[in-house]
C-alpha cells in the first residue's frame, strides 16, 4: 500500500479528481449503505463528504455504473499523476 501524500495517494482529493477504487479498507466506525456489488472500477470525485484526519469520505461519481456513493479515502488512489510544473 502506498504512503499518503503519494503522487497517486494525495492527503486529500479534490472535486473532479479522476480516481480509481482499489478495495475496501473499512474504518470502524463506519458503515456502508452499498456493498458495492456493481462494477466501481473510475469514478470522479464530486466533493468531500464528512471524516476528519485520515478518515476523509468522499462523494464520487462511477462512470461505468452511474452511481454516486460515499467511498472512504483509503478506498481509492488517483488514475493520473498530477503535473506539478511551473
């Protein structure tokens, strides 16, 4: 797993962030109303969603399956590298 802060792991996403979901890391203390059965393969963030620290929830937006649901950070990872250039 990679480090937070990571080029493909930021410490927080932004809206309209293209994304990709990569498993469940449940926090404890949170339930999920959706056991994503579907295919949530990309998706884009739509805005930030509750959590505090490195518990952040996001709203995002599956392309494939046209589904909003609320996935926690450590649930996804950038599909992009962001540029950083002057």
């Amino acid at each position: 797993m990679q480090e937070a802060g990571s080029e493909t792991h930021p410490r927080e996403f932004i809206k309209g962030d293209l994304v990709i979901h990569v498993g469940h890391v449940p926090a404890p203390d949170m339930v999920y109303a959706e056991h994503f059965t579907h295919n949530l393969a990309m998706g884009i963030v739509l805005k930030r969603a509750g959590g505090h620290g490195r518990d952040k929830v996001y709203r995002v937006y599956w392309l494939r399956d046209q589904l909003v649901s609320a996935v926690a950070s450590d649930q996804l990872r950038l599909a992009y590298v962001r540029n950083n250039a002057p």
